[in-house]
C-alpha cells in the first residue's frame, strides 16, 4: 500500500488526459413476472427525516460564477541558472554542448494555471500564495473573456494566500459569508479550473472543521468532499447561501489528483489576511515562544489529568513571552484567551489570530493543579526555527528501573540541543525507557517534573519513583524537546 502524501494543489502545470467513456453491455431478457408475495409489515418512522431531497445548485453558480476568474502565471527562466547548470556537468558533456550542440538547450519559460475570485469591484482578487509565487507575469481571465494584467498587492506563504489588483471598474464580486457559522454536514460548492476546464463546478459536504495539517500551524482548515484537482487552487467554497466560506487549496492523496480529502483555507482568517495585506503588505502574527506536543491518555495519566486535552509545553524559547509570563516545560494549557484547548493544534492556530503586544490571560495545568497565568503576546519571528517553537562526559552509570545506561552531557551537547542541563543516554536496555522510545543520544532533561543536572540527580529521582505507575520525562532529541510517558512496574 502507498503512503497517503500531502499535496498543496499545485497550479496547472502540464497535463495530459485519456477520456474513457462508459461501455454499456447488452440488454438480457427480462424475466416473467412470477407472482409476489405481500412485504411484510413494518413499522412507521416516529418522525419525519432529518434529510429530504437534494438542493439544485443552478442558481447559484448563475449568480456568483461570473466573479470567479482563471489566473495563468509565467515564471521566465534566469539565464543564470542554465549557465550554472552548464558548469555542473562533467567536462565531457560541457565540451560535447560547446561542439556540437551550441551550449546547453534553452529552457522554456513555466507556465502555470489556478483559479481566485474577485472580492472588489475595482479590481482585488484573492487567490492562493502557490499559485502565483515566483511567477513574473500574472494574468487574470473573466468569465467574458478579458484577460487583465495582474499586480501583486501582497501575499502570505504562511496562510496560503495571495492579493491581486487588476485596473478594472464595476467587476462582478463574490458575496463574502462566515466561516464560523459553517456547520459540519452541511452542503458546499466549489467553482475552479480543475487541469484547465473553465468554471467547472463540483459540490459535496463540509467533513470537518478546524482540521490541522502537517505543515500549516496557523490555518484551521475547513475539510470537505468536494472534487477538487490542479487547476482549483485559489478558487472559492460558497455554502447554500452563495456565500464565499473558503478558498480550495489542499488536499490529501496517493496519486495527487482527488480522493475524497480536501481542504479550503476558512473564510473569516482570509479576510483578517486581506486587511492586512491591503494596508501593509504582509501579515502580522501573535507569538508565545513554545514547542508544545499533544497529551496522550498515559502523559494525561502522568500529569494527573482526567483525560488527554491541551497542549503540553515541551519547550520554552529563551527570551519569549512565554518565557517572560512564566511558562515552563510540562506545563499543559488549558485555556487560553478565553478558548479551551482541547488538542495542542489549537493553541498556535490561537495564538497566530491574537495582535501582537495584547496580554492575555492563560491557565495551565502545573504539579497536578490549576495555575492562572498572563503573558504578552509577541510578533512571530521571521526565523522558521524561533516561528516553529516554538564540560567532559563522565563513565556511564545506571538508570535503575528505567532500562538506561546514561553519562553526563558535555557543554558541547548541552549548547546543541539549546538545554541548561541534562544527561546523555549512552545505551537503552529492556525497560520502560525502551518501551517509550528513549534512543540513543538523547538528553535526558527532566524525570517525573525534577530536572537531572547530572548522573547523581537522576539516581536521587529515581530512587523516589513510585514501583508502578506512569511518570513524564522530558527529552531533548536533535535540539527537539518532548515529553513521554514511562510507565513502571510492567
């Protein structure tokens, strides 16, 4: 079985279809009609059905399609590239080129294909950020057919978006609704240029609703099972209402053509961006400065929570609002600005709609209670790593109960992996620390919510560990800190 990839739609590249039609087979003859027997009995609904019928999407798309566009990039290939590509080949192919060929082939400029929407009558479109990056000309393509040239007004990599301005008056515009009150089940549309066939339309059913994906921190996608291939990036989601909810941008395959996943970027954050974008030409984010890790039911055990909810701090960026209101490594929050954390996605996707220099106040779960916290809320940095956050060993020495064999962790190690203190682990026997997944290598930065300074520490806290049940200990792998659940006494 293939692995299940996760596809930005990308803009229409080249793409070449065979068209089957259906085959039909040959009529049988039908059999005489033998007597039947009366149905038996049954009993009537007490109520009438939740669903009656299907809705009819024509006047819908008569209305809104017109403000639905194309939009066609060109990406000119840099002359330079082609001469740095020429110096990477073996001499032989170089001298081969220069003879016989005339220097390398020249390469053709990309050309690429997408959908948007039109927000303004004077000419803003909104679209994806992946369909228009790096691309040198622009176009957008109504549905009257003008082709208009299209500006850059500003676009934003980390929410998938794109502003456009093309110089036009009295443009068709889509109605702009709410994502918030979209309901799961609920009925949606889809108009785009799925693999370049204009103002196609497909329609199916909101799956889910604030769905995070691997690689988007900050979007709480919309999850559907409408069509949707290449060529539909930036095009609008309508609810029955012809209100633009979402904007079609992802989805999930094994072949990167439709499967029954795909996700829309919600409607309520695309105009935050828009705003944004409009007035300054990038979008500002709230940051809190931590690496937080979903709590399974044995940290939940380990923690003492009732259940498995917030998100568990496993890192604290140094000199970060967290770090500044007081935040601390296994720290769970539970609430913050007001929004129960029920899963450790909510916490950035939260965080990232907040203003920066805004207090707020937060309640984390600490040494088995609640404590009430407030924090400033700083602007994300533009370095990934701080925006994702979030001396001489000695001889090796027991573990104890856990299974490991450890020593003490050089300066090196410790600046590395961006701890104060902590211990190598040199060897994992059987035990509990294997059956967490301790590796090799990995810093052991804290046991059951007291931090291992040294070897003589770690025996200290592992001398006063309980015979069963499960404790947390924290890890530091790669510069990576994690918590994980050991459970002693099995």
């Amino acid at each position: 079985m293939g692995m299940i990839q996760h596809y930005l739609l990308p803009p229409l590249l080249a793409v070449g279809l065979v068209i089957a039609g259906c085959g039909g087979s040959e009529q049988q003859p039908a059999p005489a009609e033998q007597p039947q027997a009366a149905p038996p009995t049954q009993a009537q609904p007490s109520s009438q059905p939740l669903v009656t019928g299907l809705p009819d999407f024509s006047a819908l798309v008569e209305k809104e399609g017109p403000a639905v566009v194309n939009i066609s990039t060109v990406t000119h290939r840099d002359a330079s590239d082609q001469q740095q590509q020429m110096e990477q080949l073996p001499e032989f192919f170089r001298r081969f080129f220069d003879e016989f060929g005339g220097g390398m082939p020249e390469q053709e400029d990309v050309r690429s294909l997408g959908s948007g929407f039109i927000i303004s009558s004077d000419g803003y479109v909104l679209t994806n950020n992946h369909v228009v990056a790096d691309a040198d000309e622009i176009v957008v393509r109504l549905q009257d057919r003008r082709e208009l040239d299209a500006e850059l007004v500003g676009a934003d990599e980390q929410s998938d978006l794109a502003l456009l301005k093309v110089e036009a008056s009295d443009l068709p515009v889509v109605n702009i609704g709410s994502s918030e009150n979209l309901k799961v089940g609920e009925w949606v549309l889809a108009i785009g240029a799925p693999f370049g066939f204009d103002s196609s339309v497909t329609a199916g059913i909101v799956s889910a609703k604030g769905r995070s994906l691997p690689s988007d921190n900050y979007v709480p996608f919309i999850q559907t099972d409408v069509a949707i291939n290449p060529g539909n990036s930036g095009g609008p989601l309508f609810n029955l209402n012809g209100e633009v909810v979402g904007i079609n941008s992802q989805i999930i395959s094994r072949s990167g053509g439709y499967m029954g996943l795909s996700f829309a970027i919600p409607m309520d954050m695309a105009m935050d961006v828009v705003e944004q974008l409009k007035d300054t030409g990038k979008v500002s984010r709230g940051w809190l400065g931590v690496l937080v890790q979903e709590v399974d039911r044995d940290l939940a055990e380990s923690f003492g929570l009732e259940r498995p909810m917030g998100a568990l701090v496993a890192q604290v960026v140094e000199g970060s609002p967290a770090a500044a209101g007081g935040l601390q490594p296994g720290d769970v929050i539970i609430e913050f600005d007001g929004h129960q954390i029920e899963r450790s996605g909510d916490l950035p996707k939260i965080v990232g709609t907040i203003k920066p220099d805004s207090e707020v106040a937060l309640t984390v779960m600490r040494d088995g209670g609640k404590k009430d916290l407030s924090v400033t809320v700083g602007e994300l940095p533009e370095d990934p790593r701080l925006a994702a956050a979030g001396g001489g060993g000695s001889e090796s020495a027991q573990g104890g109960v856990l299974g490991l064999q450890v020593r003490d962790a050089s300066a090196a190690e410790l600046a590395r992996a961006k701890a104060e203190s902590g211990v190598v682990v040199a060897k994992v026997e059987e035990g509990p620390a294997r059956a967490a997944g301790v590796r090799n290598g990995d810093i052991l930065v804290s046991l059951n919510n007291q931090p291992v300074k040294d070897i003589e520490a770690l025996q200290d806290i592992v001398k006063s560990l309980p015979e069963q049940g499960t404790v947390p200990a924290l890890v530091n792998r790669g510069g990576n800190a994690r918590f994980i659940a050991l459970k002693l006494g099995q």
